[in-house]
C-alpha cells in the first residue's frame, strides 16, 4: 500500500472537513460531511469548488456513526481527481462535458475527446 499526504481544504467539525490526499496512484478528494450540509451550503462552496473545474469520479460513499457530528453520523465521500481528463477512459464527470458531478459509477462521460 503507497504513502499519503494529506491536504485540508475545509475543517469545520462537527458539520463537514476535506482533504486532498496525494498517492502515488493519484490525487483523491475526501470529503466528511454531516447529513445536514447540503451541497449548496456556503459550508460546501470549497469542496464545489475543488470538484467544478476538474475532471472527477466519484469512488466511494459510506455513513458511519460518529458522536462528535452533527446528528451523531457523516457521510465520508471519497473522489478521484484527474490532473488533465481521462476521456472516454474513464466514466467520470467531465468539465469538458459542462455535465454535473457524478455520484455514481453509471454517470456519463460525454463531450470527452
């Protein structure tokens, strides 16, 4: 297994905290939020940020318990972040595309050259 570092973009516990974490595989963007930050919460705006003007897959997504959250759980999101896009690859959320963020593996990859 390869080494990380980690980056913070966001910590505002109990509500949400983000990272960027650098493998050797490549860049991941982790995001653990309470259930009640929306993605349209100003709360939010870095991880939007990070994720609007990159090529990006969402990876994997789980709820936990955690005591020190808002409403006693998070969600911990993680994201595959693509230096220069992968094309058509890759099923991902394509900046190329103007498509949305994917939050799943089915999302489309159109517009990518």
């Amino acid at each position: 297994m390869g080494s990380s570092e980690e980056t913070a973009i966001v910590s505002k516990p109990p509500y949400i905290m983000a990272w960027w974490e650098e493998h050797e595989e490549g860049r991941v963007l982790g995001v653990y939020q309470s259930p009640m930050v929306r993605e349209d919460d100003p709360i939010y705006a870095p991880v939007a940020a990070a994720l609007r003007d990159r090529c990006h897959r969402w990876m994997a997504s789980e709820v936990v318990r955690d005591t020190d959250m808002m409403y006693r759980k998070a969600r911990l999101t993680a994201y595959m972040v693509f230096a220069v896009c992968p094309g058509p690859r890759w099923v991902h959320s394509c900046t190329r595309s103007g498509s949305r963020p994917a939050e799943a593996a089915t999302s489309s990859a159109r517009g990518c050259a």
